[in-house]
C-alpha cells in the first residue's frame, strides 16, 4: 500500500531521520492535538527513543511540539497493539464485515492511555491503521 504525505510530512520525516538515525515509514502532523506522529520500522524503536529519551527529546525541542513514536508491525494485530502503545494491550481481533474494525482489550487502568489526552493516542491509531492496514475504526474492549 502506497501512503502519501505532506511536503511539511516529508521535512518532518528528514528531520527525524537525520536526528535518531533510522528509519520513518510515515508521519502524520496532527494539527488538532498539536504532535507529530512517526511510524519507526520495526525493530528501530531503542534508537528512535535515544538512552533516557534523549533522541525523540531533543527533536521535540526542535519542533516546539509533541512527538508520538509507534513501530511498524508485519500484522494487523500487532500493528494496533503498537499504536496503542504504552498501554497494556492483551489481544486485538479484526472483525471484517461491512466495515473493518479492530476490538482492543486493553488493561482497564490502562485505558486512559491508550485513548490519550483528548483523544490523542487513539486518533493517531486509528489515522495510523487505516493507512497501513485498511483498518476502519479501532474499538476498545
């Protein structure tokens, strides 16, 4: 599947990739909750995130502006449980009928941050999955 990005995306992206030395499969400026989100291949995060957190700190420094990191997955599932990530994730189902829907069951604690501030977390998901996997809509369970 062939995803296509902003010029702004593009800059981001180079931005990115020069400062932690890896590699970004896309980006997605989300003007409504003020980050950016990057999809790091799979096996790139430690380097995404630099020791302590330095690498993605210092390009949000930069950019004056959240960074949401999530890694790339070969399936469907993982994929989600990734987006949704810090929050513990214990098992997604697609359900493909009319429309394609991936169910989450998420830690009840952990609810909250997989929806995010405002929405935030699951947004990005949701933007993310349809993308990659032709996902319509992400339900937590």
């Amino acid at each position: 599947m062939r995803i296509e990005i902003s010029d702004e995306a593009r800059r981001l992206v180079a931005l990115f990739e020069d400062e932690a030395d890896v590699t970004v499969r896309d980006c997605i400026v989300d003007e409504a909750h003020d980050q950016i989100v990057y999809l790091v291949k799979r096996g790139e995060m430690a380097d995404a995130i630099g020791p302590g957190g330095q690498t993605v700190g210092t390009v949000e420094e930069q950019l004056g502006r959240d960074v949401k990191l999530v890694e790339d997955a070969e399936t469907a599932e993982n994929f989600v449980a990734n987006a949704l990530a810090p929050a513990a994730v214990y098992n997604v189902t697609i359900s493909e009928n009319d429309d394609t829907v991936a169910y989450v069951e998420v830690a009840q604690e952990d609810r909250g941050a997989a929806i995010g501030r405002e929405g935030r977390n699951i947004d990005a998901a949701r933007q993310l999955a349809k993308r990659h996997f032709g996902i319509d809509g992400i339900e937590l369970t």
